[in-house]
C-alpha cells in the first residue's frame, strides 16, 4: 500500500509555488502599468515612440546631489506578433541617456549617448524629464512594415547609478529594470 504521507510535503509546496507564481503575474501586470506608459504614432514616413517612468522625483535626485551620475539604457523592440510561433524582431534600439552632476556650479551636464549631444542644465526637473522618457523618439521607418499586420513594441529601462559598467558580470545582476509593451498595426 502507497502512503501519501511521505508525498505530501510535496504536494503542499506545489500548491504554494502555484499560488506564489499565480499572485506575482497578477502583481507584475499591475505593476507595469504604474511603472511607465508606452504609445506609439505614426505618420507618413516614421514611426514614433512616446515612453515616460512613472518614477518619484527624488529617485534620481538623492544620488544627483551626491555627485552620483545616473543613466537610463533604453532598448526598444519592434516584433512582428504571431500567433502560434515567437514574436519576429525587426528592429532594436539602444538608446543611451546619462546625467552627470558638477557639485561645484550645482548643474547637470545630459548625455545623449546615441548620439553624442550634450547640454549642461541647473534644474533638477530638466535631468528628471531627460532621464525618464523619450519624447516622439523615432524608431523606424514606416516603409519596413506591413499594412494590416499586428505588432509588439516593447521599452525595456535600465537605471544604473554611477559609471555605466559593461563587464560580463553585469548580465548576472541587472539594475532596475521596467519593461512597457504595446501593440499597434498601421493605421
């Protein structure tokens, strides 16, 4: 005769572990949208992304005024979505912002990374907004897409604090990491 008694240490840790991983997908959904928002525009030629962090202020700020630089590390996805197989990707971006602080004039010296710009800023609400969105960012052309054809853009954000480290490690242990998706199809 079986005795369950030795299963049910078991079967009791299945049922929490389908609970735990039933509860953390409810939680992550909600979680992601106070996390940021994600639209998409198109219009004749580009298509264009608008993506902005829900983040406190003060996030960026405490290491800031510290003589802490902080960066942002955009990557954005564009897939084509399928029904019974893997998304397809079409594009990937990576868009690079940093602010550095000079504690001796108290301004803010924005790096556009991507493309190598830069500015020097006195108000803590200039870094906050460079740092935490992307305003009408162009992604792609529209010519590269299908009409009538669904597809995923994905905004994958990275908060790294201090000098932007690219060792093999750092796959290991990412930052703060928020991801926005959204679907679209030409108009």
């Amino acid at each position: 005769m079986m005795h369950l008694s030795r299963y049910k240490p078991r079967i009791f840790l299945s049922v929490w572990a389908v609970i735990f991983f039933t509860a953390s997908l409810g939680s992550s959904a909600l979680y992601a949208e106070e996390a940021g928002e994600l639209q998409v525009s198109i219009d004749q030629q580009v298509v264009y992304c608008v993506a902005r962090l829900h983040k406190d202020e003060d996030e960026f700020a405490h290491f800031l005024k510290d003589g802490i630089a902080v960066a942002t590390i955009w990557n954005i996805q564009v897939s084509k979505s399928r029904k019974y197989w893997l998304n397809k990707a079409i594009a990937k971006i990576v868009v690079i912002r940093r602010a550095v602080p000079d504690l001796l004039s108290r301004s803010w010296l924005l790096i556009d990374e991507t493309s190598g710009i830069s500015r020097r800023v006195y108000s803590l609400l200039e870094v906050d907004q460079f740092l935490s969105g992307l305003e009408s960012f162009p992604v792609l052309d529209r010519s590269i897409l299908l009409d009538g054809t669904p597809y995923q853009m994905s905004v994958s954000v990275i908060i790294e604090h201090g000098e932007i480290n690219d060792a093999w490690w750092r796959t290991l242990w990412q930052p703060s990491n928020t991801t926005l998706k959204k679907e679209f199809s030409l108009p």
